[in-house]
C-alpha cells in the first residue's frame, strides 16, 4: 500500500529528486529522446515501448510504459504517456505491523512544447492513481537560447496536489479505503538553470531547484518503534508523526566533456539539504562510447545523507518528543550504484517512413547500507544489550530497463 512512499524509498538513493509526485518510476521515461536545455530545437517524432523491473530489500516493482511523441507544424510537438508499476511488497517496513501485499499503479501523462524563435515554451499534466493513493501535477517551462546558442537558461514551475486515503481489511478479507481517514498534500517546485557551452568539447549545467510540501506527509502505514525493557519483546510500536510543511532546496553541476575518439565523460554533483534537518551529497562518474551501431555507457554513482531531526530507530519510550519518525527514508545512509547500458539503433525495411529504431537495455545494481536503522520484524525480540546488538539494515537492489525506441 502507498506504493508511490515504497518506490520513492528505493528510487531515493540514486537521486534526491524534487517533485515527490512525477518520480514514481526510476527514469523519467517521458523524457526519452529529449536533449535538456535545447531550447531552439524540438524533440523528434517518436514512440517509446518500454519494461523496467526493480527488485530489492523484499520488493519488487515492474511494469510496462508507452510514450508517444509528435509535432505538429513548424512549432508545436505534444507527447503521451502511459505507465504501469505492478508491485509486491514485503519489505522490513511491512514485515514490520503488517502482512506482505500487491498493488498497482497507473500513471498518465501528456505535455505540449511550443517554439517561437529560440524560446521554448512547455506544459505537462501528470496524473497517478493507486488504490490508496491519487496525484495529479501540472508543470510548467521556459528555456531560452541566447549568445549565439552558447547559453541556455531554463525556468520551471510546478504543482501538485495529493490525495492520501487509507486501506482497511473488512472481515469477509476484502480491503477498501477507510471511510474515517482522508488527508491531502500540496506541493509547489520552482527551478532555474543554466547551460553553458565553455568550449567545442565541454558543456557546463547547473541547476537549483525549491520545493515547498504542505500537508500529511508521513505515511497512515508507518509506525515508530520505542522501548518497553522487560515487558513483552522489549520494544512497542505507535503512530509517526511528521511536521505539517516541508522545504528542500538542491543544486546540482553537470559537466560533459567530450572526448577525441567520439566518446564522452560526465561529472555530476549535487548537494540536498531541506527544513528537516537532512543533508545530502551526490557525486556521479559516466562514460560514453559510441561503436558502429551500438553506444555504450557506465556510470558509478556514490550518494550519502545524515538523519531527519525528528527520527530514531529506537525512541528511548512513548511520545518521546512532538515530531516521531523511523521511515528509513529519513534516516542516515550511503549508496552505491553501478550502472551499465547499450543501445543498437537499426533500420527496418522496406519501412522509408521510420528515421530510425533503437533497442535499449540498461542495468544498475544498488547498495545501501543504513549506519542508524536497524533489522527489526514483527518477532524481533530485543537483546539484553540493547538494539545495538541487532544487525543494521543492508538493501540490495536490481534495476533492469528495456525499452523500445521508434523515430518517425
């Protein structure tokens, strides 16, 4: 249940991303094909078929998507696209108060870019819908091409509203949403960046980006853990409560340079910090190689953040303070993640009307290790020397990405 919080908790430690209700799925996959900050050229007629799996710490996601892209005239390009996650769960989360489940999401998308001149207008509408769990986003863009096309600077502006409901197991075993328990959250997202091009091998960008979170942002599923020495299994569980608003602000620096034998590298720096007490750093190594038909791409990716204020793996007793959490999410970690692909473009024939078709596949392997959560299940029973006996929490994680790519 509230599979958008389970997928944002694994999709976490690749990237801190800003817009809690547009990252569902591991890759933007709307954005396929498209060449951030281009203000002056819109992206190419095409349409996108693709599967990704992800699977790790007991849960796995996977699922289908279709993107279909076109432009209309000289100055109009409109895109769709539809996603599915099928999910089941039965992470150290669940295993905790609850019974492993499955569930799935759909999510759908159109957006409209519009060119006059070297500005580049765009709007995206974003709906997701799950049975626990309905997000709706409209984001808006500007990018502007100037200086001889050696600068691009781009504006963006989203915001979303959510809606948080409940499930509930009848006694006849059906589950239906909770008639007591609804809740909403808004979020607003402001962004600016800039593309530079240096020189005729190398591409500067840098971005900053805000976003304001207002409402229920914990999850009805969560509970915090707190200590009752002898007495039982030694600890008890009770409601999270998190703070009412939430800030994060994130900037980032992208530096490609490309290389002599056609092939390129990539430096990627990002640092996170929010109202919350988080802090976050994120440094990314890639490479590139183009051969013949094929182009081949790695990329190692380190990530680490510090703990929220208000959490604790094991709170000292009840109600301990005003704000409680133990969501991992929000705990202190490290990532690891090595990241391989290849894409063949290929031609179909006796097919003139098709430019080109490319089969992608892409595979990354995570590893995050939890240096202040802890291993603990429904009939964890807690050492007499306290929760540091307990092991701390390692997830590993597969991210498979297959897709079709169709330009007409």
């Amino acid at each position: 249940m509230q599979l958008s919080r389970e997928w944002r908790r694994c999709s976490l430690a690749l990237a801190r991303t800003s817009l809690a209700t547009r990252i569902a799925a591991l890759v933007a996959f709307g954005a396929l094909g498209s060449l951030p900050g281009s203000a002056g050229v819109l992206p190419e007629d095409e349409a996108d078929a693709m599967y990704h799996r992800y699977e790790g710490g007991g849960l796995t996601v996977q699922g289908p998507s279709v993107l279909i892209r076109k432009k209309i005239g000289d100055n109009f390009s409109v895109s769709y696209n539809y996603y599915v996650d099928m999910i089941t769960s039965a992470s150290i989360d669940v295993l905790l108060t609850a019974s492993p489940y499955k569930e799935r999401r759909t999510q759908q998308s159109g957006s409209v870019e519009y060119q006059h001149g070297k500005t580049t207008y765009s709007a995206s509408y974003i709906h997701s819908r799950e049975p626990d769990y309905i997000a709706d986003t409209t984001v808006y863009s500007l990018s502007q091409d100037m200086f001889g096309d050696l600068t691009t600077v781009t504006m963006s502006y989203s915001r979303g509203w959510d809606h948080v409901y409940r499930d509930i197991k009848l006694s006849d075993g059906a589950i239906v949403n909770d008639p007591t328990f609804a809740q909403e959250v808004d979020h607003r997202s402001y962004g600016v960046g800039l593309t530079q091009v240096l020189t005729r091998n190398m591409i500067l960008t840098l971005n900053y980006q805000a976003l304001t979170d207002q409402g229920y942002l914990q999850s009805p599923y969560r509970d915090v853990v707190y200590l009752t020495p002898g007495v039982g299994k030694g600890w008890a569980t009770a409601p999270q409560v998190y703070p009412g608003t939430h800030t994060s602000n994130a900037t980032s620096a992208d530096l490609k340079y490309y290389l002599p034998y056609r092939a390129a590298v990539d430096f990627f720096y990002r640092y996170y910090t929010d109202t919350w007490g988080i802090g976050a750093n994120t440094l990314q190594l890639g490479y590139t190689q183009p051969w013949r038909h094929w182009i081949f791409d790695g990329t190692l990716r380190y990530y680490k953040q510090n703990a929220a204020s208000f959490y604790n793996d094991l709170f000292a007793r009840a109600n301990a303070q005003n704000f409680e959490a133990r969501d991992r999410e929000l705990a202190a970690f490290s990532s690891y993640t090595v990241g391989v692909g290849a894409s063949y473009e290929f031609q179909v024939p006796r097919a003139p009307w098709i430019q080109k078709n490319t089969l992608n596949l892409r595979y990354d392997h995570m590893l995050i290790d939890y240096s202040d959560f802890h291993t603990l299940y429904s009939n964890t029973v807690i050492p007499a020397g306290g929760e540091d006996e307990l092991p701390l929490y390692r997830l590993d994680a597969n991210i498979i990405q297959l897709f079709y790519s169709l330009y007409f």
